[in-house]
C-alpha cells in the first residue's frame, strides 16, 4: 500500500532481535530492571566520588531554611538546578549519606528512563522498541552517568524529559490544554533538574518533521515557542554560573572560532565512536590539543559535514538516518565546544556528556538491526540479540566496577591516562584522608609536573606536608597557590596555619583573617582563628571563635571539643560539660577526646568521672602516652597506687620522660 506524502509511517510489526516486540509491555519494562540491577551491581557498593559532597546535601542545607536557600539563593548549591538538590535534599532526609540508596535510586532512575525511551518509541511506531531501549540500558557508556552518585541529574532529568515528551504527544493528537499544561510542567521540571534538557523543543519539532515529512507554523511550532524562551533562559543561567561561580572562563578555555569548530568534530565522532565500540572507556579521557595548522583535525569537520550533507540528500528516501543525526547533534551541541565547561579545563569529553544524546543513535541502531533481523529465521532474532546485550551487559558489569571503589577509578583512569593531572589531584585528596598522606605528596608532585601552575594542587601539596610535619616546606606551595588566585580561601587558610607552626603567629592570624574576609562562612578557617588566639592568650576570643564554628557546622567535632577545653580553661566547667559531651557524640572512637574530656574532669575535682574518660581513651589508643599519663595521675589522686603505677610506667616507656 502506497503511503502519501506527510503521512506518519505506520508501525512495523517485524520482531526486534531479541523478540521483545511481542512481549507485554509491563514484562518487557521488569526484564530492563532486572538486567540494569544484575549490570550495575558491582557499583552499589561504590562510595562518593570527586563532587559528590558538592551535590549530596550540606549540614547547612538540609532544614527547611536550606531547602529555601536552594531555591532562591545563586550560589546556594554547586550549580542552580533546584529540583535535582531538591531531590537530594529529599533523599538525605530518607537515608542520610547511605551511598548504597543513592547507588540504587540512580540504577532505578536509569532503568525508569529505559522504560519511557522503550514506551516513546513504540508510540512513535519505531521498528525495536524496546530493542532500543535494553540497548540503552545495558550500554557501557551510560555506566558514568548512573555509577556516578552527582550523576542523578542526568538520570532524573532524563525521566522528566521523555515524561514530557510522551505529554506532548498525547497533547499532539487531541490538543487539549491540559495536556499541553502538563507537558510545560513535566519540561520545566527537567530544566530545572540539568539544562541539556533544553534541547527537548527541538527534539520535537525534528520527531514531527520526520513524522509528517513538513513543520506547519500553527500545528508545530507555535506551541512550543515558549519552551525555546524557557530552554534559552535556562542556558543562559547555566552558562553564567559555568563562568563566574565555577570558573569555566579565563585562558585554559580561549579558543578560536575555528578552533570550537574543529574541536565540535572531533567531539561528535568521538562519541558516536564510543557508541558502536564502547572500548578504553575512562572516567577522564586525554585532554586534546586543538590546533588548526595539523591537516589532520579538519577531517572530523569535513568527515561530519559530508555525512549531514549525505544524510540531506538521502532523505528523500527515508528521513529517520537524518532525524536521529540532528537529534544527536543538536543534544550534544552545548558540550561540542561552542560553550564553554568547567569540565574542558582537562578533557573535551566525558561519557556523561552523552547520556542523553545517546538515545538518537540507540533508536536508529535498534530500527535498522530490526529491519535486517526480519531476513533471519525467528532463533536467529533472540540469538543475535541476546548475544548482543549480553555483551553490553559483560561491559557494564566490568565498567561499572571500577566505580566500585573510588581509589580504584582513580587508578584505572591513571593506568589509562598517565597525563592526568587530575587523577593525581583526586587521588592525592583521597590518600591523603585515608591517611597515606605521603603516598599522596607524591602524586601531587606529579600534577604539578603535568600542570605547573595548578592553584589546588599547590595548596593540596602545602596541606599535606604540614599535616606530616613539614609546615617550612608547606609555605612556598601555599604562597605560590595564592599568587596564582589571591582569593583562594582555602590556601590563606592554610598558609595561615603553616605560619603559626614555624613561629609567626602575627602573619599567621593575618591570613586567617583574610580568609574569613573572603569566606565568611568557612568554619575551618574560623576554628583555626580560634586555635591561633587560644594559642597566643586571648581564651575568650578564641572561644567565641570556636563558638562560631560550630555554628557554620553543627557537626563539627573538633570545635565542639576545644570550646568545652576553653570554656574549662576560664573557670566556666559546668558550661564546658554540654560541649565534651556533644563532641564524643560525633565522635565516639575519638582518643583525644575522652583525653581531653578527661583532663577537664580532672581539674573541675570529679577524678571518677574522669578515670572513665582516661580508660576509654586508652583502650581506643593504647600507644597514647598521654592518655596513660593521665590515667595515672587520676588513679593517683583517689588511692589506686598500684594501677596508677603501671599506667605511669607505660607511659614512659611510651614517650621516655613523660611526667
């Protein structure tokens, strides 16, 4: 039957390869949740990554007046996207930092946006589905994007962009209002959630191109001019918090016109590229060099435009090869160079740029394997298929490992990309909590080879070496992160630090200051102000020092702790008492603490009391001296002579002259 012109193609009742066309869709939907859990399953266990303490929420954001402030306050959260750090917000509130529920909420989420892409199409009457949508479940590339607990804002988004998507369909055919209503709420919700979104009034404008073979002003582009307004003001915004609060500007993105233009081929194929051969996949792959004097890097931009020129002409054919390469292009564009991203700083790509792009190409994959698939016998269909999946499958479940722990990632990308500066950074950071801060000086001294002038990397070394005694060697780095950025909080705060240790208070309660000036907020810095002043005989204002602290953080262990030793320094005990106690309920398996509270105890004449706290101190730290030492004098004090005898004999054995 002949078809005429403008007439939406009719559905194909050709089976997809892996014979899911004729399956319910409800046990097609529980197939893609049980093979997205089996394939993401080695990540569960992953921990938090690079941002992610940047996304999960903040002490100082989880009350109702931080929910307020993520709405309604520029700054307030890493990047204006309320609705994702509402989520956030909403989560913290259920689990807390519980990373195995976010793990499992990002999986649900993806295989949630499998399940729409799978319904999206079928309403669109696309050859495979739901082919597609196991394609898009199982692909590798997307295991960033779901392993990757920041990442909630491209599964999240994702489900309100098809939900709106599916809407405007559904408003298409009857046009009704309310419909139309709901799909403008269902957009703005994903916009609200990550930008790239914006690109969905687009998108439906090219689905009814190839749908109806023309764009009527009325039917087709009226109705979404106020999405385009909402999709620009968005982007808008995006881009400014990209520049000046992020700092995606300056001179590692001055790039040329023909530079971006060069850089925008390079990017789409090596995408699509990841697409059909999703091998050497890394969390930060090598940062290029765009240089338009190498013949070589214009055959990416002439390879791209000689495709959409071919895709153009064959069109007259079949529209749907040049329907899914503008759907591609067109979601990729603001990572293809023309905008500038904090992320070019040390790559041009990122699998998790093309989350959501990657549905165009599943799409077009999946329709043309279905169309060849029909010349097989029906064995071959699931055959071929299943192969396939299982294939992406084995490939995420090996992928989304590395994601299983984060030193491991940071490893992996390192064996993969020996060059990345900032792995080693990243890594350095993560040795250096765990306590191998010298394994961590020497990776930092790595990225500083790789990156000579690297302001965090400088005040990361700096840190580090004070942190092993080293507070001389830490005062050039931290000195040279400054002159690099002068408004570096963190590196006046511990420059400021480093000063006190080698003997310059003044010049060290200078820069915390200063720090404080720039970063009123930053409890760190105003907790060491308080050490520096307790340290140089002004206990009041250190204590109100320390009180402010515990204010900016409310959990704030070591504040808490030396607010009650200060406020016990000046006679005022029964005060201090709140704050000893508060600080052991954040941190029970504390040794100075218990040491601390101990003494405390001690002095206020409750020697009882402060035995306990000893005790505990020692059994946590049985190598302390100073626990020890402490513990026998409060023996001493109510007559246990012998017990008191042996503790004072280990302690110094422990610290030889202790007394």
């Amino acid at each position: 039957m002949s078809r005429r012109p403008g007439q939406t193609p009719p559905a194909v009742a050709s089976p997809a390869p892996a014979g899911t066309a004729s399956w319910p869709a409800g046990w097609v939907c529980a197939l893609i949740f049980l093979v997205a859990f089996v394939a993401y399953l080695p990540a569960l266990s992953g921990g938090f990554l690079w941002d992610d303490a940047g996304h999960v929420t903040r002490a100082d954001l989880r009350s109702w007046t931080g929910l307020g402030r993520i709405w309604f306050e520029f700054g307030a959260t890493q990047q204006y996207y309320p609705v994702l750090h509402s989520a956030f917000w909403i989560e913290h509130q259920l689990w807390g930092d519980s990373t195995l529920c976010y793990h499992l909420l990002n999986v649900l989420l993806h295989a949630s946006g499998a399940c729409l892409f799978g319904l999206l199409l079928r309403r669109l009457a696309v050859p495979g589905a739901w082919f597609a949508a196991l394609l898009f479940a199982l692909h590798p590339v997307c295991v960033e994007s779901v392993a990757w607990i920041s990442e909630q804002k491209n599964t999240l988004s994702l489900v309100f962009y098809l939900c709106a998507a599916l809407a405007y369909l559904r408003f298409d055919q009857d046009r009704r209002g309310a419909r139309y209503g709901l799909a403008t709420g269902l957009f703005l919700l994903a916009l609200l959630t990550k930008t790239v979104t914006a690109s969905l009034p687009a998108a439906l404008l090219v689905v009814c191109w190839w749908r109806r073979g023309r764009l009527e002003w009325r039917r087709d582009v009226l109705p979404l001019l106020p999405w385009f307004v909402l999709g620009v003001a968005s982007g808008l915004v995006t881009a400014w918090f990209e520049r000046k609060l992020i700092g995606a500007q300056g001179a590692d993105f001055d790039l040329s016109v023909v530079q971006r233009c060069l850089l925008a081929g390079r990017v789409f194929w090596f995408y699509l590229g990841k697409l059909g051969w999703p091998a050497d996949l890394i969390f930060i792959y090598p940062h290029w060099t765009v240089d338009a004097s190498v013949w070589w890097q214009w055959l990416f931009l002439a390879g791209a435009l000689a495709l959409l020129a071919g895709l153009v002409w064959w069109r007259r054919r079949q529209r749907g090869p040049l329907a899914a390469a503008l759907l591609f292009g067109g979601t990729l564009f603001p990572v293809l160079g023309f905008v500038n991203v904090f992320p070019f700083l040390f790559s041009y790509v990122a699998d998790h740029f093309q989350y959501l792009a990657s549905l165009a190409v599943f799409a077009l994959a999946a329709a043309g394997l279905t169309r060849a698939a029909v010349r097989l016998p029906h064995w071959g269909r699931y055959t071929g298929g299943a192969a396939l999946l299982t294939a992406l499958g084995a490939l995420t479940w090996a992928q989304s490992g590395t994601y299983g722990d984060v030193v491991t990632l940071y490893q992996t990308t390192l064996e993969r990309n020996p060059a990345c500066w900032m792995a080693h950074n990243n890594l350095a950071m993560l040795l250096a909590s765990s306590g191998r801060t010298t394994e961590a000086v020497a990776h930092l001294e790595q990225a500083l080879r790789l990156r000579p002038n690297f302001a965090e990397g400088e005040n990361n070394l700096g840190d580090d070496l004070r942190q092993l005694g080293r507070p001389q060697e830490a005062i050039p780095h931290l000195q040279h992160a400054l002159k690099l950025q002068p408004a570096y909080a963190e590196a006046r705060c511990n420059l400021g630090v480093a000063l006190l240790l080698t003997g310059h208070p003044a010049e060290g309660i200078a820069e915390l200051t200063e720090a404080l000036r720039l970063k009123p907020d930053y409890a760190m810095a105003r907790y060491n102000l308080g050490l520096a002043r307790a340290e140089t005989g002004h206990p009041d204002e250190a204590i109100r020092d320390f009180a402010e602290a515990v204010r900016l953080n409310p959990n704030f262990g070591e504040a808490e702790l030396n607010w009650g030793i200060g406020l016990a320094i000046v006679g005022r005990f029964p005060e201090a008492i709140a704050h000893f106690d508060r600080a052991l309920e954040l941190e029970p398996a504390s040794p100075v603490a218990h040491c601390s509270y101990g003494r405390a105890l001690a002095g206020a004449g409750r020697a009882a009391d402060a035995i306990r706290q000893y005790e505990k101190a020692v059994t946590l730290d049985p190598g302390s001296a100073d626990a020890h030492l402490g513990l026998a004098l409060a023996l001493h004090s109510v007559g246990r002579e012998p017990e008191a005898e042996a503790h004072y004999r280990e302690a110094i054995r422990l610290r030889p002259g202790s007394r």
